[in-house]
C-alpha cells in the first residue's frame, strides 16, 4: 500500500506540475495578453493611451499582443483568435465589443476578459474605465481663469452617458471658478474625423469660443485654435507637441497602473470577477502637459482641488448644482452615486447645446 | 459679435469650399479616370497615401509645393499598379481599387506610425487682387489657400480638356467604344493608362490637403472616407469636372451646416444632413440610370468598368 500511496503522490505531483501554473500561480513574465483596439495606435488619443498601457505591460515582461482598427462588427472573430492561442488576459478596449466579449469568454472560461468602458460581467469578464471625468474637471477649473469671452468651446463625440459624463463634469469645473462662462457643444457624431473636428473648433470660435476642449479622438481641434491663436484642451493622451501653443492641460488616462494591477492578479491566481472604476488617486488618470501660459498660481489652485478629490474631501458631482433648464439636480450636502454619474443623461446648468434628436 | 443671416451664410460656405476642396479634388480624379472606363474604387487608399507623402516632404523640406508633387507622383505610382492590373492584365476594376484602398490605409497606417506629435505649419489663405473685393462671392471663393486656387484651375483646365479638345474626345471615346478607338488606330493601353493614373495623381493631391491645409499633422486614417464620398460623388456629378465642384461643394456645406447649424436656432437633425449627400447621389444614379435607358443623352460611360479585349468582343 506503501508503494501505491507514493505512486499515487507522485501522479498527484506530475498533474500538479503540469497544471500547477494556475495552482500555484505563476510569474508574470509567463503571461500572454492580447489586446483589441477600435482605432488606429497612431490616434494619439484613445487607443494611442491603451498602447501606452500595453507598452507597459510588456516592459514588466508580459507577452503582448494587439490588433488595431477593429471594427465592432468583426470583433468576435478577432476576440476569438486571441483566445485559442491561449492568451491568458484579453483586453477588449471599447465600448461596442460588449457583447462578443461576453460571447467569446463563455467558449473560453480559462481565460480572463477584460472590457473597457462596459457594465456586462461574467465568471471571466471584468469590466474597467478610469474616472477621467475627475481630470475633465480640473481642466474645466483652467479653462474657467483663461478664458476672456467667457464662452468656452467643446466637440463632442457621440452623445452617449460617458461623453455627457465628461462635458458635465468639465462644466462644473468651469462654473466652480467662473460662474459666468457657458460651455457651448457641438457634436461631430464621430469618434474620428480630424477634418471635421478641425472644422467644428472653427464653428465654436467663429461663435465667440476662445477656448476648445475635445472628447474625441485626434487633436485636429487644438491645431486648429493654435492657428488662431486660441487655447484648447486635449483629450485622453498629452496633446502638447501637437499645438504647444495652445494647449493648457490634457486629461488623461494612464492605463500602465491599471494593466499593471490585473496582470499582477491572474498570475497570482488571485483575480475575481469585478467593475473596476478607478479614480485619480489611482494615478489612472491626471491633469498633464500645463502650458506656459497656465500660471503658477492657476495650477496650485488646480493642483489643491485635485488633492482635495483624491482626499474624498470633494466631489465632482457634489451639489448643489443645477441642470441644465435650471432645475435643481443635487441638492447642498448630496452627491450623485456612482450608478446615477455612469448613468447621467442630461447637461448641467452652463452647457449650451442639446443632445441631438435622430 | 452678432452676425447677421447673410454674415452667418457666407461663413458656413467659406468652410464649405476648404472642407469640400480634398473631395473635389478626388472627384476630379474618378471623372478622368472612369470617362477612360476605368473605375477607380482606391480612392480613399490613394488620398492617405497622397497625404501622408505630403506630410513627411512638408516636415523634411518645408516646401508646400515639393510636397504635393510628391503626393501626386506618390499616389500616381500606387495607381499604376491598378491600371497594371485592371487595364494589361484585365482583372476587376472593382476588385483591384478596393485591394488598393486596403494597400493605401495599410501601407500609410504602417509607415506613418512613428509621426505621431509631429505637425508642420498650415498653408496661409490668400487674398486674391480684385477678385476678392466682389461682394459675397470674393469672400466665399477668393480668400482661399493656394491649393484652393489650384482646385479652380484644374476643373477648367479638365473641363476644357475633356470637352474642347481632340484628346478629350478620345480619352470619352475610350470610355464608350474602346473596340472602335482601337479600329481607329488609337490605342486603348495608352490613353487609358495616362487617364487613369492622371486621375489618381489628383486624388493624391486630394489627399495632402489634409495636413496640408485641414489638420497640420499626420494620423493613422486621417481622411476618415472621404475618398469613398469621391467615389459617389463621380457618379452624383454625371461624370463632369463642372458639376464635380458643385457635388464636393454641397458636400462641404452639408458638413460646415450640420456643425454650425447646432449653434443657432434652426434645428435639423445632424444624422439627417450627414445623409443628405448619399440622398442625393443615390438620385443622381437613379436619373443617370433612366437617361442612359432612354438612349437621349449617355451621360455614363458606357464601356466603363468593361476591360478592352482586343478583337475578342462584339
């Protein structure tokens, strides 16, 4: 019995070797992760600061791969390729992938999906975004000193929660300084389109705008108020080189931390299903790239506010604030959760615009 | 800081003409290249190439010229591989232009990846002498850049080619009876090689308008389907440099209005003037269609798209 027992040990000990990497976890330099991005990595906005992420990753040893320009519609195949080449994580980076990441993760429990910007979860799928909007403020706050005509520019993307997210919290920021200055929108209906953007910043300062913060993807928009001699704000990435002078900040996504974080989780063998949002103190997004014109005292007061949201002793979305007809949204002492702020689908007090009616 | 009606009008065309400048000049493009017969679908590839060349000679030389004459030879290189193909070899004119768009969108994704941050400094509108001191139409048409001028230029001078001209009567011929041009003793290879890669020099140069005037810098994709507008608007135009200005124009405005539009007071649906072109261009082949059937006028080639088989038709 002896002999058998040992026997038995040792089988137990060759399955565990060969299976022991999830039992045991394993190093992250071990793990293969695969990327799916909806635009092109030369965006220098929205996939540009996922790349960024992926770059990270790999610097720390993992094995990355990507594919760029994904067309929602054609993502299940592309997802799945990923998963039966044994990736182990499989970042999915917008928002319209939500269903074949889900589809494909079901095929696939070994491995962990992870979707950006969704709320769908599985066993295998997580979903993560970053508060950028707590950046977006603190933007609003610069662009609230600088401007002169107190009318401030935004190009908006699709009028989806997330970009009336960023255009509200960008409002608040600005009115937090400067009560009198409106923040006008207009939508390009497009999360790409440089010309169009371009274009769509000359409407807003042809219309008083001496300002322009962009929700979309390229910096067309901050070219085109440098040649004007106009400021702007860039959006996702560091904009600077683009229009240095122009540009007076950019809110970003560091993506790096993030990537960091999870791949650390599944080679540990710790990772568990979750909705991750994490916030400035996090360091996934911040305030960079402050432009010479920006003065000191304007970036202590941003840099305050900014220590002030990571202490949780402000919140972006506090009251009292109004919405857009004037109607009171929140009142003083409360403050939105975070399921109504995902969720949000009206402008505040501030914003000249409207949502657009197909 | 108010601007009246006519103020507001004058703007929204101005933008109209800068933004439907790069169409027009794809449009003219498609005109030359499908009156020979030939149907080029690789335009949008040929506009990235045109503007990414343009981008890397303006950032190296400074020179607006040498840049956009790059784009043009550029671009006109990557459509002799589709005249190559559809005119010598007779494959699908249609197969071949959208492995070219793929080529173009590829090839410049890739070469261009490491531009990123890098911009170059935007041409300069130009007031032209006396032109510009007509009232509304000098602002709107004479207070341009130098590429919009030269957009000008190429429509008369194509127009006239076309249709005051022995070799604009042959390049048409070529795209109604190639069997007869060549019974005639011209030949079939020559003129419809110059046309079709004349035409995809012009959608280079279509194409470096983009960080020529439009963005000042080069991203992947960047001229996010407007070839493909060219595309319909060949067909939109009845196959005529004239109209062509008018299409590439509409185009602009229609763009220019649904930003400007949400600015005032007057609400039409975006989405409704993002599909008014299409709208109309789907019109424009409906008529071409019921005209070409009522033999009146032929107003679409009627070889185009056919490769020429020497001896072998009819």
């Amino acid at each position: 019995m002896k002999v058998f027992r040992l026997h038995l040990l040792l089988i137990v000990a060759v399955i565990l070797a060969f299976t022991g990497t999830t039992v045991f976890g394993k190093d992250i330099k071990d793990l293969k992760a695969a990327f799916i991005y909806v635009g092109p990595i030369g965006d220098g906005g929205w996939t540009y600061s996922h790349d960024l992420g992926r770059k990270h990753l790999e610097k720390l040893g993992v094995t990355t791969s990507y594919i760029e320009s994904v067309p929602e519609t054609d993502s299940i195949r592309v997802i799945r390729n990923f998963a039966r080449q044994n990736y182990d994580i499989i970042f999915t980076t917008s928002f319209g992938y939500i269903d074949s990441t889900l589809t494909v993760a079901s095929e696939f429990p070994e491995a962990v999906f992870m979707h950006c910007s969704g709320f769908k979860t599985a066993e295998n799928v997580g979903t993560y975004f970053g508060r950028i909007y707590q950046a977006k403020f603190l933007t609003g706050i610069v662009a609230g000193y600088m401007t002169k005509s107190n009318i401030i520019g935004v190009i908006g993307s699709h009028p989806i929660p997330e970009i009336i997210r960023h255009i509200n919290a960008f409002t608040l920021g600005v009115r937090s300084v400067n009560p009198d200055a409106k923040v006008k929108v207009i939508w390009v209906n497009a999360w790409f389109d440089p010309s169009k953007e371009g274009a769509a910043a000359d409407s807003l300062m042809d219309d008083g705008a001496d300002i322009v913060s962009i929700t979309t993807d390229s910096a067309a928009a901050l070219k085109a108020a440098e040649k004007r001699g106009k400021y702007a704000i860039g959006n996702d990435s560091d904009m600077t080189l683009y229009a240095p002078s122009a540009h007076l900040a950019s809110a970003v996504l560091n993506w790096g931390v993030y990537y960091e974080y999870i791949a650390k989780q599944v080679a540990a063998g710790t990772w568990k299903t979750s909705k991750d949002w994490w916030g400035i103190e996090s360091g996934i997004t911040d305030i960079v790239g402050f432009g010479d014109m920006v003065t000191a005292d304007i970036r202590e007061k941003v840099n305050k506010k900014k220590e002030e949201i990571i202490a949780e002793k402000y919140f972006v979305f506090q009251g009292p604030f109004n919405k857009q007809d004037g109607s009171p949204a929140v009142k003083e002492g409360e403050k939105l959760t975070d399921d109504q702020i995902w969720s949000i689908d009206y402008f505040v007090e501030g914003v000249v615009g409207s949502l657009p009616k197909s | 800081m108010e601007t009246t009606a006519i103020e507001w009008i004058v703007i929204v065309l101005v933008s109209a003409v800068k933004m439907g400048t790069p169409i027009l000049f794809g449009t003219l493009g498609g005109v030359i290249s499908e009156r020979a017969g030939v149907i080029n679908l690789g335009m949008e590839g040929l506009m990235l190439i045109g503007a990414l060349t343009s981008f890397v000679v303006k950032l190296y030389t400074g020179s607006t010229i040498l840049a956009v004459s790059a784009a043009a030879f550029v671009a006109g290189a990557a459509t002799f591989l589709h005249a190559l193909v559809c005119i010598s070899m007779r494959a699908s004119q249609i197969a071949s232009g959208l492995a070219l768009t793929m080529f173009g969108t590829g090839v410049s994704g890739l070469l261009g990846d490491s531009l990123t941050g890098k911009t170059v400094a935007p041409l300069m509108d130009i007031k032209l002498p006396i032109l510009s001191s007509i009232p509304l139409i000098g602002k709107i048409f004479f207070m341009q850049d130098a590429l919009v001028y030269f957009s000008y230029i190429s429509v008369a001078v194509i127009w006239y080619l076309l249709f005051y001209t022995r070799i604009g009567l042959n390049i048409r011929s070529m795209g109604e009876a190639p069997e007869v041009c060549d019974s005639i003793g011209l030949s079939v290879m020559k003129y419809r090689y110059a046309a079709v890669i004349i035409g995809g020099m012009m959608v280079g140069i279509g194409g470096a308008y983009f960080p020529m005037v439009l963005t000042s810098f080069w991203v992947d994709n960047l001229t996010a389907g407007r070839g493909w507008i060219a595309v319909a608007l060949v067909i939109f135009a009845f196959w005529h440099p004239g109209k062509a200005m008018f299409g590439a124009y509409l185009f602009g405005a229609a763009i220019s209005l649904q930003l400007r539009l949400q600015l005032i007071d007057i609400k039409i649906s975006p989405y409704f003037l993002a599909m008014f072109p299409f709208i109309l261009t789907i019109i424009a082949l409906i008529i071409a269609t019921i005209r070409n059937n009522k033999k009146k006028i032929a107003v679409m080639p009627a070889s185009l798209g056919e490769a020429f088989f020497r001896g072998e038709k009819h």
